[in-house]
C-alpha cells in the first residue's frame, strides 16, 4: 500500500492533499466536511497497520474508501471548476490509475457507495482544444488499428510442402466470388 501511496504523493503537484486542511487555511471548512482525510494521514494509518488484515477484513477497501473520502472532500468544499476542484479530477483520475494497477489481483468494491457518490459530482468542462486533440487521437488509434488489421489480413503465411516450418512464403489473398470458384483456380 504505501506503494500506491508514494505515487499518490508524488501525483500531488500542488501539495493540496498531502497535509491536513487547517482554519487558518480555509475558515469554513470543518463547517462542510464532517470527516476530513489527508495523505499524510493515510500514511500514518499504514504505518500504525491500521490497514492491515488484523485491523479488517478487506484493508484495501479501507485504503481505497479513505482515498475515495479525500477526493469527496475536495469537491464538496471547493466550488466547481475552480482550480482546486480541477485539480482534484486530475488527481483522481491519475491515482485511480495507480489503484487499478497494483490493487488488481485483489478484491475490493470499486463501485462503492463513496465511488458513486464522486461518480455524481459534475466533472470538469474539457477546452475546446482538449476536445480536438482527443478526437485527432481516437482517430489516430483507429488508422493504426486498421492498418494494423489490414495488414495481419493480406499477410498470409503458407507453409511450402515437405520445407520446415520456418521456411515460410508469403502469400497475397485474392478475393473469390464463391468458395467453388476458388477451388477451381
């Protein structure tokens, strides 16, 4: 766990999730936020093995619902499409990314009551040059993928009788209008 959390931290550009948010900081926050979580508290709570199997039954799920309670928190608090609140998507997103990855042989609920509950919140407006550039991708990734496809379909291979199996000829398909008309050439 402390894995996932040493890249969390490091995906926390700003440092706005690592510490904890204090009065002096933001005067109405313990006013909104019942339950406060913070990075460094996720830290102390591996260290203490506070998510552990002794402590619970499924510790990865106390891990990811802590995590999932620190990115409720941000967004209730701070207003939409500010830069906090933006930077909060981008932090989900990629820590996301880091618990699917080395949280994946294990069981854990990731359509949690807390994940839907942030699945709810409106996400952040995509720029119009952000737009562009994701269809100029998704269009790229389609071309390579029929290219790709187009050559795996006119590359046959056929082994030459009697020669061993590494000795291939490479073979151009030619359409046929019938299975008969194919036999017959």
């Amino acid at each position: 766990m402390m894995n996932v959390l040493n890249q969390m931290q490091k995906d926390d550009k700003h440092k706005l999730f690592y510490s904890p948010v204090t009065k002096e900081i933001a005067p109405t926050y313990f006013d909104v936020i019942e339950k406060p979580m913070n990075l460094s508290f996720m830290e102390q709570k591996i260290v203490k093995r506070k998510y552990s199997v002794e402590a619970s039954s499924n510790p990865i799920q106390l891990f990811y619902d802590d995590f999932l309670l620190l990115i409720k928190n941000a967004l209730v608090f701070n207003k939409s499409h500010t830069p906090v609140w933006n930077e909060s998507w981008r932090f989900f997103e990629k820590c996301m990314l880091h618990i699917r990855e080395y949280f994946s042989k294990f069981t854990f609920c990731i359509g949690s009551p807390a994940r839907k509950e942030i699945d709810s919140f409106e996400r952040p407006r995509k720029s119009k040059k952000d737009e562009i550039n994701e269809t100029r991708e998704m269009k790229e990734k389609l071309r390579q993928e029929e290219e790709k496809s187009s050559i795996m379909r006119d590359k046959w291979r056929i082994v030459k009788s009697e020669d061993p199996v590494s000795n291939f000829t490479e073979f151009i398909s030619i359409p046929f209008s019938s299975e008969k008309s194919a036999v017959n050439m």
